[in-house]
C-alpha cells in the first residue's frame, strides 16, 4: 500500500513538472518573440474624393493583430508630418523584435517601378512631389531589415488612384511610366520578407461597399487569426477567398523570401491539468510522455543560441531544426559572422546624426579608386543606386549618397565623414558580401607568348647579306639590272619553298 502510494505521489509530481516546463515554454516563447506592427489607414484625401473602406479595414487588422499578441503602433487619416512621425516611432520600436508587420490601407501610385503610400494631404502635380509629398514604401522596408527577423508587409493601396492620370500627364519621360496599381517588389532573400498585394502587380483592386471591408481584407481578417496555420497558408487561403469573391476578377499577389514555416499566430502548447489518478495510478490517456513539446526545446535551443552569439550554436540550431521558426534569422547570423568587418569603429547614432560630411572630410579619408568603387558597390546593395560603378563620385553617387544619409537621418551633404563611411560598410555588409558572392569570376588574362620565328631559306639569308647594287653615274646598266632580277627571282622561289 505504501508503495502504491509513493507511485501516485511520484506521477502527480511528473504532472505537476510537465505544467511548469510547458507554461515557462510559452513565457519563453512570448517574451523571446516580441512582434511589432504598423497599421495606417488613410480614407479622409483633402483633395480627390475620400474612401470609406481603409479607416474600417485598417482599424480590424490592428485589433486582430492585438489579439494575437502583436503591439502595434497606430494611425488613421493621417497627413505627410504624421505618417513620418508614426513610421519614425515604429522603427524606434522594433530594436530587438523578432517579427515586423506592416498593413497599409489608402491610397498609393507607382512609378518607375517605385511604389509610394500617399498621406491624406498629398498634391502629386510633377514627377518631384513624389519625394517631398509621399512615402517610399522602400523607406519602411529598410527600417524593418536593419535587424535580422520575419518581416511581413500587406499593402490593400491597390485601388483606383485618380493621381495617378494627373501624374501621366505632367511626366513626360519615358523611364518614369506611372502604373495603374502597385509595381512588383523584389525582396531581400537574407532578410525573410514577405510581401503582399490585394492584387496582381499593376493591377487596380476593388474597394468594397460603403463602411465594409475590401475584398481583401475580409478575407484576410478570416484566417489571419487561424491557430498554428503557417503564413503561406494564410495567403493561399486569402488568395482563393478574394478569387472567388470578386468573381475571378482580383487575385491577391505574394512575394516571399521566408524559409520554413512562420506562423502568425503559432499554437502554442496547452496548458496541463492534472486529471485525477485512477486507484491504480496510471497516467491519463492525454497526458504528454515527454517534459517539454518540441516547440518548446527549440526555443531553448534558440535562445541558449542567442545568449552566447556564437556561429556553432547557431549551426547546432540549424542541425536540429533546418525548417525551425528561427533557421532564417540562425542562417543569418552564421553570414554575417564570416564576413564581418575588421577594423572600423563605428560611431554611436548620436555622433553619427551630428557630424556632417564635406568636401575636406572625404578627401581626408584618402579613398582610392578602388575604395570609391566599393563604396558605389555597397550603396548599390543597399538599394541605392549610384548610376555605376566606376570609382568616380558623380552627381549619381552624390544623390545615392544623399537618399542613404536620409534614411539614416545624418546632415544630408552627399559627402563621406570617416563614421559615416564606416557605418556605410557596417549596414551594408551581408548585402554586399552577397552581391560579390554573385558575380561570375573574372576570365584569367591572356599572358603574351613569344612566337619563334621561322628560319629563312638560305638563299633569302645569303641575298638579305649582300649590299644592295649602288647606281653609277646616270644610272643602272643593263647587266646590273638583270642580276638584280635574277637574285630577286632567287628570292621569290626561295620563300615559295
């Protein structure tokens, strides 16, 4: 009876052991996981008619993505000065995040292949007020990949944009072409990224009734939420919602360079109850046989991982869990350790925002042409195009320059500081090293051989020997004239053999 007692006691403290290990399985995971999201809704244009649709949808998105354990930074109808200060704010948030959501629902115009979300003030008369009146989608997107994470960005700007005809008609160029919906974005493959239209690239999406949500975002509010359902998942299902809808009108668009499985709302472990013991002391049927759930261990895994920074644990990760919630972000790591730069000191933000770049500070750094080079390389990896790369600072490389220190928000000079330089090389190191990795290898160069000449014949050899008839007097006799045709005949045989 004693026996049978210890035995109970025994198995009520396993139970009691695997509640403990379960639940600081799931505080790990929630606190190891920090999400931020961006949600703006712009519907209230000041100067084309409003829409009705985004201030509802957006405001949905951002309540289900609370839901689901995502802090989310907020704004509706909101002008340039706003959706700058928002953005600004979320970029503050996500240092340390492990996942980055971005929802945008308004209005937004493509041109040249840019895309641009428009606040509610915007006035687009001429190709330039794209930069002083808008927001470069591509602005957003580098503040989500300063970090290694998983970025998600849903984009329902799709819509009848009336800009976009007064824009076609001021732009004149031909490389400035003005879209009809969104254009095509390419996403980096080292940052796990997906993007996410309402509609094909080019296409315009339909907005909805009055005070409903679009056709997209209806579906996209019914399986965002879904319990362990994988993001690829999630947007097929989307996919075949709005298809079907719109009556095969409208089929949402996707672009990821994510690895594995990433789920919106992972299902994590139940929580454990310990169920009564029969008078035998078996286990109950539903009782877990082991400590912890396999989502469990790997977060230890990846958070042992984390602690000590190290290539080989995060290749230990990787061996265990090649398809894992974290193999992207580990793969990651392991890159930018082989490549990392030596011997730069980069300076703090602060000193970085306070020094501004001149002619004298970049002739101080003594770059070579080769340096300049690199340089024009590593802003082209970063997505800011120097228009070559020839190891010349053009007005091409001024201008990449320039967009690269406003995003950094350092003194927008379009010349170099040596922080500036070094912080240029810090932030575009994976990138680069991945561009470099890319190109074809260079051809050896020909080494010049000496071909030997062939022998002449001796007859040539003999003649090349004697000294050419000189004239006398008024000229070439007869006799001498014969004999010099003769050796040239000689000659020609000669060669001929």
């Amino acid at each position: 009876m004693r026996n049978l007692f210890c035995l109970v006691r025994a198995q009520a403290l396993l139970l009691c052991v695997v509640a403990a290990g379960m639940t600081w399985g799931a505080v790990a995971q929630a606190a190891a996981e920090r999400r931020v999201a961006l949600v703006i809704g712009n519907g209230a244009y000041q100067n084309v008619p409003t829409l009705d649709n985004p201030l509802t949808d957006s405001k949905a998105v951002a309540a289900a993505l609370k839901r689901i354990g995502f802090d989310v930074v907020e704004g509706y109808d909101l002008k340039l000065d706003g959706m700058r200060s928002l953005v600004g704010e979320y970029a503050a948030k996500l240092d340390g995040a492990k996942v980055a959501f971005v929802y945008y629902a308004g209005h937004g115009v493509a041109v040249a292949g840019e895309n641009y979300l428009l606040p509610t003030d915007t006035v687009l008369k001429s190709e330039a007020d794209l930069d002083f009146r808008t927001m470069n989608i591509n602005l957003v997107l580098r503040q989500m990949q300063r970090e290694d994470r998983v970025n998600l960005v849903i984009l329902d700007a799709c819509r009848d944009n009336p800009f976009a005809k007064e824009l076609a008609r001021s732009i004149r160029t031909r490389s400035a072409s003005v879209g009809a919906g969104l254009s095509e974005i390419t996403v980096n493959s080292a940052a796990g990224t997906m993007i996410a239209f309402a509609t094909d690239p080019g296409k315009t999406a339909l907005d909805g009734g009055a005070g409903q949500n679009s056709p997209f975002t209806t579906a996209l509010l019914k399986h965002m939420e879904s319990p362990g359902v994988s993001i690829s998942t999630v947007m097929d299902r989307v996919r075949e919602d709005v298809w079907r809808s719109t009556g095969e009108k409208q089929r949402p668009w996707v672009n990821t360079s994510i690895i594995g499985e990433f789920y919106l709302n992972p299902a994590l472990a139940p929580t454990v109850k310990v169920a009564a013991i029969d008078s035998l002391g078996a286990l109950p049927a539903t009782t877990p046989a082991a400590l912890s759930s396999p989502q469990s261990l790997e977060m230890r895994l990846w958070e042992s991982a984390e602690r000590s920074g190290q290539p080989e644990d995060y290749k230990a990760y990787l061996e265990a869990h090649p398809n894992g919630y974290f193999a992207q972000i580990a793969r990651n790591r392991i890159a930018r350790a082989a490549v990392a730069p030596a011997g730069r000191s980069v300076p703090s933000e602060t000193d970085l925002k306070g020094e501004a770049g001149s002619a004298t500070s970049e002739a101080a750094l003594n770059l070579s042409a080769k340096d300049r080079a690199e340089t024009q390389q590593r802003l082209r990896a970063l997505g800011f195009d120097p228009g070559g790369t020839t190891g010349k600072f053009g007005p091409g490389t001024r201008r990449a320059l320039t967009n690269w220190q406003k995003t950094r928000q350092i003194p927008e000079s379009g010349f170099l500081t040596k922080g500036q330089q070094a912080a240029l090389w810090e932030q575009s190191e994976a990138d680069y090293a991945k561009l470099a990795a890319a190109r074809p290898p260079e051809a050896p160069k020909a080494r010049a051989v000496s071909v030997p000449r062939a022998p002449r014949p001796a007859q040539a050899e003999a003649y090349s020997r004697q000294p050419p008839p000189q004239p006398r007097g008024g000229g070439a006799s007869l006799g001498e004239v014969g004999n010099f045709l003769g050796g040239m005949g000689n000659l020609v045989g000669a060669i001929r053999r």
